[in-house]
C-alpha cells in the first residue's frame, strides 16, 4: 500500500542529497526506500530521533524543555549507589 507524502521543496532537496550519496557508494535508492530506512531508524534509536526532533523545536521551547528539573530523589554524591541499588 503506498500514499504520498507532501514535503517542501527544501526537504526534497535534502532527500536527494541523501540519496545521492548512496548513488555515490553503489546503493541506488527509491525515495521510498530512503524514507522507509529514516523511519526504521527512528523507530530502532528514539533517542536520536527525539533529538533531531528537539533541535527542529524554536529556541523558547528548547528551554522549556531544559529547565524542566526532576528529583530522583538522591540525597548526594556519597549515597547514590545507596539509593539507586539499595545497599
């Protein structure tokens, strides 16, 4: 089954750039195919995903997400091992 995917023209030219440069090593690619290995790595590392993700976000937001703090509840360096595993 397949559907389209509208992308700017930028985005296109990016695509490209990618594909091209597996033409370059012997690896001719569909776009299909491209996008179907960016989602697979995507779906594989969300982290790298989540950050390429945090750096497309406007800088207001990128700081929002930064001063967001959590307390995991360590008391200090010399008891992490402590808190953490229960010794």
């Amino acid at each position: 089954m397949s559907s389209t995917v509208k992308l700017s023209i930028e985005l296109k030219e990016h695509l490209e750039r990618l594909r091209a440069q597996f033409l370059i090593k012997g690896k001719k690619l569909k776009q299909e195919e491209l996008l179907e290995i960016l989602i697979g790595i995507g779906e594989i590392s969300p982290i790298l995903l989540e950050r390429e993700i945090y750096q497309l976000l406007p800088h207001n937001e990128q700081v929002k997400i930064l001063e967001d703090t959590f307390d995991f509840g360590v008391s200090s360096e010399a008891t992490i091992d402590d808190d953490k595993y229960g010794n």
